[in-house]
C-alpha cells in the first residue's frame, strides 16, 4: 500500500500545482493565447474573459482533484475508484487534450511534455495499484487489477 500512497501524494501534489498555474498564474494563458488577452480580459472583452474563466475553472477542478488525493492517501485500500477515476482523467482529459491540442496545430513542445508527464502517472498509478492489490489481504481492495 505505501506504494500506492505515495503515488496519491505525488499525484495530488502535482494537480495542485497545476491549478496554481492554470487558476493564479494563467501561465497557459500567458504561453498559449494571443498577446493581450489577459489586458482584454480585464477591459471586458467577452471573449478573453470566457478564456480566462474556462482556465480558472479548470483549475479549481484539478485543484479539487488533488486535495482528494491528498486526503484519500491516509486510506489507501480504499482509494481504488478515486485512483481508477484519476487514471482516467489523464487520459482522456490529459493525453486526449494534449493530441487534440497537436492536430489543432498548437506549438508542440508544452503538449508532448505533458504527454510525458500523463504517461508518467499514468504507468506509475497502474504499478502502484498492482503493488497494492499483492499487499492487500483477499477482498481488501475494492477493484480487480491483473
């Protein structure tokens, strides 16, 4: 289980600083918008205000994310489903976003860095929770992981 624990805590970190960037320092804003948009936001351009919102949202939500993890790392037997919905979420809103994001035509580099860093936690929580399933006595952890 300490396996597991620590990728929750690794993971969970790591949202939280994803909200800090997305939610108080609009560095995606600020890296992947036109120049401006921030100054346009703050002079109630519309567009550049939805911009602005989409990205403080998201970071509220990876930000809730991670204190879920953080606090469901003290159990972690009974984490399952919280790490099985978080895997998902790296992969679908994680890798998926990130190829859309490529056939779109963005700059690649930021893009398939955090590819890197998906498939990072997405093979470590996958270890981690094969790990936890050999740790656990028989019934103890509520998913089946082969």
């Amino acid at each position: 289980m300490q396996q597991l624990r620590w990728w929750m805590r690794a993971t969970g970190t790591l949202y939280l600083l994803q909200a800090v960037i997305a939610a108080i320092l609009f560095m995606p804003i600020r890296v992947l918008a036109p120049p401006n948009a921030l100054g346009a936001a703050a002079a109630g351009d519309p567009t550049a205000s939805l911009l602005v919102d989409t990205w403080v949202l998201f970071g509220l939500e990876v930000g809730t994310v991670g204190v879920i993890l953080l606090l469901a790392s003290r159990t972690p037997e009974r984490a399952g489903p919280i790490v099985l919905a978080v895997l998902a979420i790296e992969l679908v809103r994680g890798i998926g976003h990130d190829i859309y994001m490529l056939v779109r035509g963005y700059e690649p580099t930021a893009f398939v860095i955090w590819i890197v860093v998906h498939c990072v936690v997405i093979g470590a929580g996958v270890l981690a929770l094969r790990q936890s399933r050999s740790d656990a006595a028989p019934g103890r952890l509520p998913l089946p992981v082969t």
